[in-house]
C-alpha cells in the first residue's frame, strides 16, 4: 500500500498533517491535563499556563537536539528537527521552572500529566504518518507501506544510503520499496499505555510514582520501535541515540517508582485518596 503526504494548500501557505496533528495533541493533551487537575482539586489554569510553557521549551529543546545530534548550528534554522525527547527534555524544563515559580505540588502535577504526555505523543504520531516521516525498515509484512513522497522517499537508494538499510542485490535505486509503518505500532503502543496509566491514576503509591510508571512504559516503548525504525545514528551494535536516552530514561523511572512506591507522611498537596485500582 502507498500513502502520500497529507498537504493542505491555502493559497501561498501550507498546511501539513503534521502541523494539524502538532496543534490538536497540544490542545486535547492541555484539555486531559486540565481534567485530571480538576479531579485533584487543583486549578486547572495550571494546564494551560503549562502548555504555553511545554510548547516554547518543547521547540526549543528539540531544536537544540537535533542540532546536536547532527553536528550542525544551522539546524537550529532548519524547517524539520522537531525531535521528541529534545521536545520532552526542553519542555520539561520550561514547565519545572514554571512549577516552581508558582510553588506548586511538584509530584501531583507530575502524576496529573503523565496521560497528556502519552495523548500528545500518539497525536504527534499520526502527524508523523501523515507527512510520511519516522519510518521504518523494508518488510514485506502484510501491514508493511510504501511512501513514494515520503521524507525521505522509501527509494532503495535512500533507505541504503541515508539510513544503511541492507537492500537485496540486483534491486533497481529508484524502486520504491514498502518499509514498517513505525509511527502506526508507536501509535498502537500509545494507546495501551494511555489506557493503563488511566487505569492506574488513584494509585496507592506517593505522589509522583505514576509519572515513573510512564517514563518507563513510555521509553520501553520507543527503545522497542527503534529496532525496526530506519535511523541514520546508529552507534555500536545498531543501537540507536534514542535506545540509550531511553534506557536512561527506563532506569530513572524506575527509581522513580522505587523512592515514591509508599505514600510519605505528609502526602504532596494535590494528591486525592487512595482508591482500589478500576477492575
């Protein structure tokens, strides 16, 4: 199956479905943040004080990353290089700062999050399929696309030269070939770890301990999905720049989970009761 990119043109501008996908997970993700604060207690202006704060660091922060990871200054200027955990880390500092100024239950909020986290990210990741970008390696599975405009197209030449793809001798540079639909399983995954972090919000832990439980879901997520993604930044043993942030990431998480596991004495202001976990 082909699938092209979804442009939309009004007259000297245009719209792309990542750009839509962009927005809307901002709002819809703003809108689970401010329902969860609500259900807390808390005010949910918070929510959106801290979009606006997620969005500015957010850009910046990938920025920065993608800059980095290609070695480039320029790439700070460049159309593309909205890259996730650039967005995660400079997003997150620009919301802790905000946090912080304004003396709020850092742990709480971190708890009320974690499901927007997860709904902006699937959100971000139907944008990525709808430009054709994040892809993954040629198979011949079922399910497997082909992006003849992708970014880059899925050409033979492209996936060999550009992401190191092994390619059967003999196949012509300009085919096109039919690669994973990464974004699709991410977007897959997404979903299931939005249901359990849903699932499992009036935890019985301390405050806090729901935001590990997504740092680790969520990187055990991405680290998985890299093995079949076409990336040009693979270091020893294919492992990839984002395997080792997640596996980072994994471990804080973890600790984390292990440091908040019990309620404290004096529970993080915010934080509701504890209730039995939905059946």
């Amino acid at each position: 199956m082909s699938v092209y990119p979804l442009i939309i043109h009004l007259g000297r501008f245009s719209l792309t479905g990542y750009g839509i996908m962009m927005m809307v997970g901002f709002l819809v993700a703003g809108w689970v943040y401010a329902r969860e604060l609500v259900r807390r207690g808390l005010d949910a202006a918070v929510a959106w004080d801290t979009v606006v704060a997620a969005v500015v660091g957010g850009l910046v922060g990938s920025k920065v990353y993608f800059a980095i990871s290609v070695g480039h200054i320029s790439a700070l200027f460049a159309r593309g290089g909205l890259v996730w955990y650039g967005g995660l880390g400079g997003g997150a500092a620009a919301v802790l700062a905000y946090v912080w100024l304004k003396k709020l239950p850092v742990r709480s909020l971190l708890d009320a999050v974690s499901p927007a986290l997860v709904t902006g990210y699937l959100l971000g990741r139907i944008g990525c399929f709808s430009v054709n970008d994040d892809y993954g390696l040629p198979s011949h599975l079922p399910w497997a696309v082909a992006f003849p405009q992708g970014a880059p197209p899925t050409t033979a030449r492209n996936l060999a030269e550009v992401f190191h793809a092994v390619i059967p001798p003999g196949t012509p540079p300009d085919q096109i070939l039919t690669v994973h639909p990464t974004e699709l399983y991410e977007i897959a995954l997404s979903l299931l770890i939005l249901w359990l972090l849903w699932r499992w919000r009036q935890h019985r832990h301390g405050a806090g301990w729901l935001f590990g439980l997504y740092l680790v879901l969520s990187s055990l997520e991405r680290i998985l999905v890299e093995t079949v993604r076409a990336k040009d930044d693979r270091l020893f043993a294919g492992i990839t720049v984002a395997q080792i942030v997640g596996a980072i990431l994994v471990l804080l998480g973890a600790g984390l989970m292990i440091a908040w596991n019990r309620p404290a004495a004096q529970a993080d202001a915010g934080q509701p009761p504890a209730t039995p976990l939905a059946s």
